[in-house]
C-alpha cells in the first residue's frame, strides 16, 4: 500500500478525542450530572477513609508514643534516683554539640531550650 493510500485509509477511519467521544453520545449537560455524580461519590469515600482509618490511626500512633514516653520518663525518674537527684553526667564525646560557625544568636542553647529535657550548653561552656 503507497504512502498516500494509507494515509487517505487513516482519515476516513473516525478517531476518539477527549473527554466528548469517550463519553459516547451524551449531551453536555449529562456529561457534567456524570462528573457532578462522580466528584460527590469520590468525596463521600475520602470523608469516610479520613474518618474510619486517618483518625484511629492518628489515635493509636499518639497513644503508642504516649507510652514509649512514659517509660522513658520512668527510668529517668529511676536514674535521678539512684544519682541522689540528678541526672548522671553525660559523656564529652568531641562530636556532641559542636559550633562550627560560632554560637547561635540567642546564646549557646537551642531556640527552643527546655532545661528539663535539654542539656544546658552555657554551664558546659563554663566547665
């Protein structure tokens, strides 16, 4: 078959393009009830997957880490204990808090320093 003849069989063959021909012969206003139909049913399923697996999933995540960090604090309660009240002293390995560009604009301690949690970088300066 010659180039000019396969392409003449092409065009006559009617090709799908879009949304339209895929939809077959429906009018336009029965293409967008479809789509309207389709959007709330896709809706009402993320409502119930956000509802019956993100939320008990979110629920049982926060009540595993709950506990993990309960018997963390519990054995820092036992070491304070057995230390006469304080925490031991943590070791002074080189690579623990090092300042390659100096100390931080608000002071050696992070942004958010909580002394319960956080080492004290100003009383190891000191030392």
């Amino acid at each position: 078959m010659s180039f000019v003849a396969r392409r003449a069989a092409l065009r006559a063959v009617p090709r799908a393009r879009g949304f339209a021909a895929a939809a077959g012969k429906q009018s336009y206003r029965e293409q967008q009830e479809a789509m309207v139909a389709h959007a709330a049913e896709t809706t009402e399923l993320w409502r119930k997957i956000s509802y019956f697996v993100c939320l008990p999933a979110i629920a049982a995540c926060a009540l595993w880490v709950r506990n993990v960090e309960a018997e963390h604090e519990a054995h820092k309660h036992h070491l304070m204990e057995e230390n006469g009240g304080k925490l031991p002293e943590t070791p002074k390995y080189e690579y623990l808090n090092r300042r390659a560009c100096g100390p931080f604009p608000w002071g050696n301690n992070t942004l958010f320093y909580n002394p319960k949690v956080n080492k004290d970088m100003n009383a190891a300066d000191e030392e």
